[in-house]
C-alpha cells in the first residue's frame, strides 16, 4: 500500500460521487435481519442495537484525545483502491452498506456529554488504581450506536467551479437501492478531484459527524445504475480517525472486494469473512486489563520528566511553530526489494530486526547534529490478539522509543523496551496529568511492515494509504515496508528553518539506511 496525502494521491479523473449511510438513534428503527439493501446477508454484527448503556459506549484513550480537539479540517484518514472492472452505484452502495454493519465502530457517533450528565468514567472506574482495573480516559465526550440505514449519493463538483446540486433519488426494486442521476455528470480532472476530496472529506468526515465516513467513486459516468462499457471506478473511503487506523484500512479494503464479488456472484456478501469483534469491546477489554505495574509507572514519569514533563520533541531547529502552520510532505523510496533483502540479511546476521537499523542511524544522526539522544512517540498496535485482527478501530496506544546506543543490538533493545511500554494501556498512566502533555514540536515516529500482517492487499488494487492536508505544529515519520521495498514519508512545519533542518535530516536518514557496504555489498 502506497502511503500519501491527498494533495500527491493518485487520482484517475472523472465524475466523482459520494455515499453516505443515514444514521438514526438505535432504538428508533428496528434492524433487519438477514437481509441488507436487498441482498441476502448475514445478520448485523450485534444484532438489533440495544439502548446504550448509562454513559453511552467506552471511550479508548486515543479516541477521547482525538474527539476533543473538536471539530476541525484534516482530522479523517482515507484508503483509496481501483476495482477489478466495472461496477454501477448501485453495487458499491450495497456492498458499503455490509461493510458499515459488520464493524461496530462504523456505527457509533460521538457527542459532547450532556450538561450534568455522569461521565462514564465516573460510573465505570470504581476499581481502578493499583491493585485494581486500569480504567479508561476521564472523557466528557458521549459515545452512541446508531442505526445506519441506506443512504443517498452526492455528486461533486470541484471546490472552485460554481456549485450546481446533482440530486440523486433512491428508489426500490426489491428491496435494492438504487441510485438515479436527476443531471447530465460533470467530469472533473484529477487535480480537480483530489481538490475536491479534501474539501469533502474535510466537511463530511468530522469526529462529530453523523456519520463521520463517506464512501466515494471517481469514475467514467456513462450511467449511474449499470456501466457494462465504464472503467474500472476507483474507491476513496475516508473516516474520521477516531475510528479507523492503518491496519483498518486493509480491512476495509479486503471486505469490500469480497462483500462485493459475493453479491455480484449471488453468494451471501459475508462469505468467507471471518466474524469481526467491535472496537467497543477491545476498549472495555482494555478498561478491565490490572493497572500497570509500579516499574512501568516509573519509567513514564522518567521520560516526561527527561522531556520537561512532556512527550518528545523533535531535536533539531524547526522555526517559529508557537503556532501549527501549513505542513511540508516529503516521501521517500529508500530501497527496492532487493535492496531491502540485504539489509535485511544483515540485520538478522546481528540478531536484530530490521526496525533497529531505522532507529541506529537516527540515534547516530542526533548525537551528531544535536548532541541529543533519540527520542520519539513510538505508536504501538494493541490488537495483541488475533481476535482483532479482523476488526475496524483504531487498535493504537503510545509508548515513547529512548535511545543512546547507535549499536544496532542497542537499538533493538530500546524498541523492545518502547513495545513494552505500549503493552499497556495508556490512560491510568497519564491520568496524574490530565492526558497526554505535549507541546509543539512533539516527533513522532511510526514503523509498520506489510509483510508481517496477518491481512493485507493485492497490489493489483493500487491501495494507497491517504492523509489529510493539515496545519501542523510537531514532526511524523512512517516508515512503511511491503514487498516493493523500504519507503519514508515524513510531515512537518513548512517554516524555511524546518525545510533546512528537515531536508539535511532526511538525506542522512536515506544514505544511513543505503550504506554501501550492506545494500551494495
């Protein structure tokens, strides 16, 4: 999966249409069962939603973080594919639509706890503290499960050209939505579509919204119900991060394909999908995990305190950033495969793995340039059982990577320390200080190999993994690994002392990683 932003995503032109599920309250409208948009399929994931519980559903720590910086432009992540032919509206509302209820998180919406209303963390967490249960966040945000009904498709035009509606109507033949075109389409130039996502997504995939994802199409527009002679469409599917991370997308993909050639096929559209548990779940199952250990405790508040009470910044000068400014995207192909394999080999002859050589040259190129040791958020998956693995959520905590041994065995040793540190869930750590302290500058550093997931994606889809467009304030670098090769994006301030800094860092960061004697040797 090609990971971009949605300024530099490949986009194919043409019309570009969006489809949004309609959410009702739970209890409202009773669930079908058996039958979605007119195809046999499996029941909903939890059956007819119950009222929710006093408090609405759990809040992770992530999620209640994330939620309440409030409503704001580029807080959605998308997952963007080409199908393998042609496909009208009508089949990818209806595979959409099983997709959103096989995943509970897709399903829930959040909003501000009403006035006087009990946290749930107050009615929830009576036995947390050492000896007992970690609990979760100290949340103001209320969590709900909602009924998603089928929904309408939008048409979009781009953000600069005058804004004439589409309407799409929804009629039913037996039971199927389908989707007419009320005007003639309006064919958009790739610059133009990826325009145009980004507003849409900006608006639409909200920690607020109801829902806070859409699915999208860019395709030919001969027809809105049945294209026998169209391209194959391309898929844009955003979300709101609160509910979704980067293993979510792989899932979402990988579900949609298949709900999509099991109702094409006339097969129930769940076959062959494993049963997904729901995000909730995971959050209640990380509420109840005993409180950490003292020596975990410990070694946070060393770190914060190594930090000036808050989480690492980036070492190096990045200018004025007292205020989030428009962010720089550099993306980097740092090895091909075969390049990757030695270095690979290498790293495994040193009884390392391949992530330690990442963090030897950064831990060297920060004592040389800043006379400082590494230190980095570390974001850690918590789908610590194969039970989640199936599942949509964003399955993450935090854990901080300290290093000042640029030995690669060194290095390795301080991964393993920061994966120990993210095993365990972050919300009794950091409640003494009211979340997670951070400032700007805060450096981040995620590492995620392909190859070594239990699900992934067929190259044939062009997946792309795509960011927001945002106003930024700290340094992100994702390494990402898969079988093409070894690549780098990284996002930061876009101040003339931080492209200096930044771009003298990250050409140290490749020709580390491309020393001559390992990937030519």
């Amino acid at each position: 999966m090609r990971l971009t932003n949605v300024a530099q995503m490949h986009a194919r032109p043409g019309r570009l249409s969006s489809y949004s599920v309609v959410a009702q309250p739970a209890a409202a409208i009773p669930t079908p069962q058996g039958s979605i948009a007119g195809f046999s399929a499996e029941p909903w994931e939890s059956g007819t939603p119950a009222s929710d519980p006093p408090g609405g559903l759990p809040v992770s720590f992530d999620q209640n973080r994330h939620v309440s910086f409030g409503s704001r432009p580029g807080s959605w992540m998308a997952v963007s594919f080409q199908l393998d032919g042609p496909a009208s509206l009508e089949e990818i509302a209806a595979a959409w639509q099983v997709v959103v209820q096989r995943h509970g998180t897709l399903r829930t919406v959040f909003d501000w706890r009403p006035e006087h209303s009990p946290r749930r963390s107050d009615t929830h967490h009576g036995n947390t503290g050492p000896g007992g249960d970690s609990g979760g966040p100290i949340s103001d945000l209320l969590l709900r499960e909602v009924t998603m009904l089928p929904g309408t498709w939008e048409q979009l035009s781009a953000p600069e050209r005058p804004r004439s509606p589409i309407g799409f109507s929804t009629g039913s033949r037996g039971g199927l939505q389908t989707a007419h075109l009320d005007a003639p389409s309006e064919h958009l130039s790739a610059a133009e579509v990826k325009a145009a996502l980004r507003a849409h997504f900006d608006a639409a995939c909200d920690p607020f919204g109801t829902p806070s994802h859409r699915l999208c199409v860019i395709d030919d527009g001969e027809s809105a119900v049945v294209r026998d002679t169209a391209g194959s469409p391309q898929i844009v599917i955003g979300s709101d991060h609160a509910h979704v991370d980067a293993w979510s997308l792989l899932v979402l993909v990988r579900d949609f394909n298949a709900v999509l050639n099991n109702l094409r096929a006339g097969h129930p559209a769940v076959q062959g999908l494993p049963v997904p548990e729901s995000f909730a779940t995971h959050t209640r199952a990380m509420e109840a995990k005993p409180f950490p250990p003292e020596a975990v405790v410990s070694r946070w508040r060393e770190i914060l305190e190594a930090g000036g009470g808050v989480m690492p910044t980036f070492p190096l000068p990045l200018g004025d950033i007292s205020l989030p400014v428009s962010e720089k995207v550099e993306v980097r192909d740092v090895l091909d495969s075969a390049e990757l394999n030695k270095l690979e080999a290498h790293a495994k002859e040193e009884g390392v793995r391949l992530i330690a050589v990442a963090v030897s040259v950064m831990t060297r190129l920060f004592r040389e340039l800043g006379d400082q040791p590494l230190r980095t958020v570390f974001p850690v998956h918590s789908r610590d059982e194969p039970r989640w693995f199936d599942s949509v959520g964003w399955f993450i905590t935090n854990a901080v990577l300290e290093n000042d041994d640029d030995s690669l065995r060194g290095s390795y040793q301080a991964v393993k320390e920061a994966i120990r540190l993210g095993s365990h869930p972050l919300a009794p750590i950091m409640r003494p200080y009211g979340g997670m302290p951070a400032e700007p500058g805060m450096f981040a550093m995620s590492w995620l190999d392909h190859r070594k997931l239990p699900i992934n994606v067929e190259e044939a889809l062009n997946a792309q993994h795509i960011s927001a467009v945002v106003q930024t304030d700290g340094v992100m670098i994702w390494f990402v690994v898969n079988e093409t090769g070894l690549h780098l994006r990284c996002r930061y301030p876009d101040t003339p002392q931080a492209r200096e800094t930044m771009h003298t860092w990250l050409e140290a960061v490749v020709a580390g990683l491309r020393a001559p004697s390992i990937v030519e040797g």
